[in-house]
C-alpha cells in the first residue's frame, strides 16, 4: 500500500530503528487486515474512532496483554496524525480514543548470579567479538542499535579514562557515554586484533544488523539459562547504577533519557527483589 510505503519512508527520514520501523508496520497491517474482513476495503479517509475503539476491544477479546493492546493503538494514533498533517484524512480518528490501563511493572533486570552465568556462557563459547559486544552493552547501557551503528572512531580510550559517542541516539540525540576501566580494557584487547572496518562491530555488508546482535545475545542467554535480551542488558546497567547510588538526573543523562520518569522504574523493586523480600520471613 502506497500510503503505508510513505509512512515507512517518514519514520526512517526521522531515524527510528529498523526494528522500530518493522514493529510499526507489522502493527498498522494487522489493523489493515481487521478493518479489510469488517469492510472488504481499507479506506483511511472513512476510518472512525468507534472502528479503533472496536478493535481495541477485539485485541482485548483476544487475550491481547494490555500492553500489546496500547502499543497498536499508539501506532494508529501516530499514522493517523501523519496522515491527518498530510492531509491524506480529514481527522484523525484515534485521537480521542483511550489506552488500556494497566499496571506499571519494573522493567526486568538481570542480578549479580545471572550476570555472573551469562558472561561465563560468553566467555566459554563466544567469540572475541561476542564477548566484547555484551561487555559494552552492560556498561553502557547502549541501545542495541546505537552499538551496531557505532564506528572505531566512536570510541576515545585513554590511559585511565574514555568514553564511545552516540552519534544518533533516540529522537536523533547526541550524546558521550563514559567507559570504565572493564569496559575499557575489553575494547583494547578487541580493537587490537587485526580487523580492516571503519565499524566496530562490522557486518557482511556495513555495520552488523540489530536482529544479528540480538540471535547473538539470544544464543547466549539459551546456553546459559538465563533469560536476557538487549534491553534487558540496558535496563541492568540502569538499574545497577540507581543501586550504587548514583541520582538519577545522572543515570538519565549516561541512558539517553529525556524524561525522569522513564529513570525512575530503576527504583521499583522487580519481582525478584520482591521474592527475595518475602523469603527472609519464611518459617521454614
């Protein structure tokens, strides 16, 4: 659809991730698919807030989380007000139409023993590229596709301090993340093997993709039972930094966020420190 082509043409020019991009699409073509078996035809321009409304129950009637449920109606919300300012539709039709409620959850972090199990899976089987993709990502907390868009010349390494350069992070935002000494020594020790790229983490064609990085990191996390992610490797740095007592206007800045709030799921206990809490009253 030409109308969908364009819109995928305006989320790259405002440099979403490729990942991004495909979850957005994947989310209107299902909308597309719904509204096509009600009506036969999908025409944007005839689309009303009781059709969004209706397909947000659908979802809900499906057994849809309640997030899965928000994230498609933030995906038509955000096509329709593209579409409205393109004046491809007169309104847009999802803009009064309300999300689902649901609790707010700590985001999952991994613990010092997951940790622990992880890197010795890495360490045991991976290769030098692998090992030094996880370690960066651990502490710095980097989005995986800022580190697979990073470059050698991203990285400043001095005796005793350095930092890599996020060239385009979310929202296209600049910002310098500093290395420590682990991280550091890690990135010598790769940048050290003889290997002729501009990028760090190179690819067949170019840098390496995110869906690569992210088999990798799934590979790891098979190996060594434990259950990890990308965003999860970020979330531990996040949430290792607010326990060493760092404030969180700091850890903010050091992940790219530009609200506090989004900093602040850092301090909720996650279902795990709740365990751990109610097992030191246990009777047995």
């Amino acid at each position: 659809m030409q109308l969908f082509d364009n819109y995928k043409n305006y989320l790259i020019g405002r440099s979403y991730s490729e990942r991004t991009v495909y979850i957005y699409l994947k989310a209107l073509y299902r909308f597309k698919q719904w509204i096509e078996r009600r009506y036969t035809i999908f025409d944007p321009a005839a689309i009303t807030s009781l059709d969004i409304a209706d397909y947000r129950r659908y979802l809900q009637n499906q057994g849809k989380k309640p997030a899965t449920v928000n994230l498609a109606i933030d995906v038509i919300k955000a096509f329709f007000s593209w579409a409205n300012s393109n004046g491809c539709v007169k309104v847009n039709p999802a803009a009064e139409v309300k999300r689902v409620s649901e609790q707010r959850k700590a985001p999952e972090w991994l613990n010092k023993k997951e940790i622990g199990s992880l890197m010795r899976a890495v360490q045991k089987y991976g290769t030098l590229r692998d090992y030094t993709l996880i370690t960066l990502l651990f502490h710095t907390g980097l989005r995986i596709n800022e580190a697979c868009s990073l470059k050698k010349e991203d990285l400043v390494i001095r005796e005793r301090s350095g930092y890599v350069c996020v060239r385009h992070g979310k929202g296209d935002k600049y910002r310098e993340v500093p290395l420590n000494i682990t991280a550091r020594k890690v990135l010598e020790t790769y940048m050290a093997a003889e290997f002729n790229d501009c990028w760090l983490f190179p690819g067949r064609k170019g840098p390496i993709s995110t869906r690569t990085a992210e088999r990798i990191i799934k590979k790891y996390a098979q190996l060594s039972g434990v259950e990890v992610t990308p965003h999860t490797l970020r979330h531990t740095f996040g949430k290792l930094l607010v326990d060493a007592g760092e404030s969180l206007d700091r850890v903010a800045v050091l992940m790219g966020h530009s609200n506090l709030n989004t900093t602040a799921r850092y301090t909720k206990p996650s279902l795990h420190d709740l365990e751990s809490s109610v097992e030191k009253i246990t009777w047995d």
